[in-house]
C-alpha cells in the first residue's frame, strides 16, 4: 500500500514542479507525465453531454467502465450496483469533465505562443507510443483506429493532456513546512494503515468435524464421540506422539495434508468457529497445545508454532515518509477543490442525468454478455 502512495506522490511532485511562467520550453513539456496510452476513448453516439463547447459521449464512458464492473453486475440487482458502483463511476466522469474544462482554462492563460514546442512535445509522445507496440507503425495505428481515433486525433489528445497537467501544476500551492504537530496527529491517524506490523500467529490444528463422526447407533452422540475422540488425542500427544503425524489422520479441515499447519493470520481475521482460536492463541506460548477447543460443530486441538505481536515503526524513523504524505495529501485536496470549483462555474445542467445513464448502460451490457 505504501509503495502505491509513493508512486501517486512522485506523479504529484513532477506536476508541481513545473515552472509558473506563460511559455514552456520543449524540455519542460517533455517532463510533464501525460495520461496512460491505452483505453482511449472511442468518441461515437448515445447520450452526449456538452462541456463549454466540447462532447462527452455515454458510449465512451460506457466502454471504458463497462470491464471493471462486470463481476459486480453479474451478482448484484440493478439497486445494488446502482449504489455500490455509482460513487466510482461518478468520480470518473468528473474527472473527464474536469480534463476538459482545465484545458480550455491552460488554452485561455497559455495562448498560442507556445503553440510550436506544444506540437514538438506532441510529436514526441507520438515516437513513444510507436516505441510501445516495438515500433511498428502499422500496428500502432491499427490499435488507435479500434478507439475510433486516428493519428492527428492522438496528437490533439495529448496536447490536451500536457496543457491540462501544465495549468494544473501552476495552480497547486508551493509546499509549506510540515509543523511537528501536524506529524503528529498524522501519524496518529495514519499509522493504522502505513507504519504497522500486523499482530501474526501461525499454528497446527486438528480440525474434529462432528458432522464427520461415524455413529454405528443412531441413539449414540456424535458430540460426545468427537468429545471423547479429542480427549484421546490430548493424552496421546502428551505422552509425545507428532502432532502433524496425527492432524494428517483425524483434521477433517484445513491444511490436513500438511499435518494440520495454517499459513501465518492476522488473529482478527479468523472468523465464524475459528475466532476461539484467536481468544486462545493469546493464552499460549508457541510449542503449546490447547484444546479441546469448541463445542458445536467442531473441536479444536491447537498447536501454536509462533506469534508475532502487533507494533508500530515508530514515528521518528518515518518522520520522511510522513512529511511527504501530508504534502501529497495537501495537493490532492487542492486539485480537487480546483476540479470542483471549475465543475461548479460551467454549470454543466445534464451531468447527473448523464452519470445514471451511464450507470445503467453498464449494468446493462455487463448483464446481457452474462
């Protein structure tokens, strides 16, 4: 998780540090990260949405959301995918809007003297994309012609991209210090998810499924003869007889072949039968065996091989990593409230009636390819 914070963080800096001057040199432009080269957008029918002078169609949105919803169309009714997937799908679309709303405000700001590096940049994302499919022409400009664009379309689409990211950088707030105070609080709320070493235990478990227990008599108690079974058990790895060796014979459940052994778990994610194992293993030593454990369907045996307790990298040691998340975070929230300041001034009146005709148009293309 932490790798992907910084990897978003270092997109961040790149756009931030661009010069606030009006003209931008071929090499500065070169420096600004433009938009992924794949999944661009086929431009052609349905539902279109005008945005200050330009189009958004449904069916581009449609293709570019429709795959990362279908396991979710496919086990949900309408109303549940409506109110699971349209908070994404929302976001997405805001986010196209926002595109092009920050390049038309890069084009009024920037002019046209800038035009000729603008178009060198272009030519040399062009060079790239080629580069990308081992530098065959031919197949690159068959890949663009499925997203319904040709090569002067790709040009304009990166143009926009680098002018979007160029005023965008210049309306981002330099960095101020981070006060120790600030880290602290941040590190209070954030060490749950960035600076923790999970609490971990690793054990053998005979598994006794009462379910499974053979009665010769229907009047007999499987309970009490899986009761009795796990008593039997106890003495004899007592008396020093392999627990794996005996798990491999009578667990019915998990890791059986393996001698009863479970991948290392975080205590709080054992779940249903198998959360009395965590309220035990906090009793125990590793090379302890507990048990019977249990009652209802199954009985326990446990043998705790090791446990590592949770804790914390404390706060000096990521005092680096802290200061640039609260930065990241900062910018993210600058750029929004740009985003929705820009959203707020074109008043846009068929957004939302776009965004739920889109949203049904993916549940329904994902429900009729079922």
């Amino acid at each position: 998780m932490r790798k992907n914070v910084f990897l978003a963080m270092s997109v961040f800096l790149v756009i931030a540090g661009c010069s606030n001057k009006k003209t931008l040199t071929e090499e500065e432009l070169a420096q600004i990260p433009l938009a992924q080269r794949t999944g661009l957008p086929d431009a052609s029918g349905g539902f279109v949405m005008a945005v200050k002078g330009e189009t958004i169609t449904s069916d581009e949105m449609v293709a570019a959301l429709e795959g990362p919803f279908n396991d979710l169309a496919q086990r949900s009714d309408y109303e549940q995918f409506k109110e699971r997937a349209r908070p994404a799908i929302e976001k997405t679309i805001l986010s196209r809007i926002t595109n092009i709303l920050l390049y038309q405000e890069a084009k009024k700001q920037l002019g046209s003297d800038m035009d000729e590096n603008l178009d060198k940049a272009a030519e040399s994302e062009v060079r790239k994309f080629i580069l990308g499919f081992n530098g065959d022409t031919a197949k690159a400009e068959e890949f663009l012609k499925k997203m319904g664009m040709n090569w002067a379309d790709f040009k304009d689409y990166q143009k926009k991209m680098i002018l979007s990211q160029y005023y965008l950088s210049s309306k981002v707030p330099k960095e101020r210090p981070v006060t120790y105070g600030e880290l602290v609080d941040y590190y209070e709320r954030a060490k749950d998810t960035f600076f923790v070493t999970p609490a971990m235990i690793e054990f053998r478990l005979i598994d006794i499924d009462v379910r499974e227990i053979d009665v010769s008599d229907p009047n007999e108690s499987r309970l009490q003869k899986a009761g009795d079974l796990a008593d039997s058990l106890i003495k004899r790895l007592r008396t020093g007889e392999d627990f794996g060796e005996l798990a491999k014979r009578y667990s019915n459940g998990y890791g059986k072949d393996a001698g009863g052994l479970w991948k290392p778990v975080e205590p709080e994610s054992l779940a249903g039968p198998y959360a009395l194992l965590a309220v035990e293993a906090r009793k125990m030593k590793p090379g302890d065996i507990a048990g019977p454990i249990g009652g209802g369907d199954h009985i326990f045996i446990m043998k705790l091989e090791s446990r590592q307790e949770r804790n914390y990298e404390p706060l000096d040691k990521v005092q680096k990593e802290l200061e640039a998340q609260i930065n990241l975070e900062r910018r993210k929230e600058a750029i929004d409230k740009l985003g929705e300041s820009l959203i707020q001034q074109a008043q846009i009146t068929e957004k939302d009636r776009f965004i739920d005709f889109c949203l049904e148009r993916i549940y329904q293309k994902n429900k009729s390819t079922k």
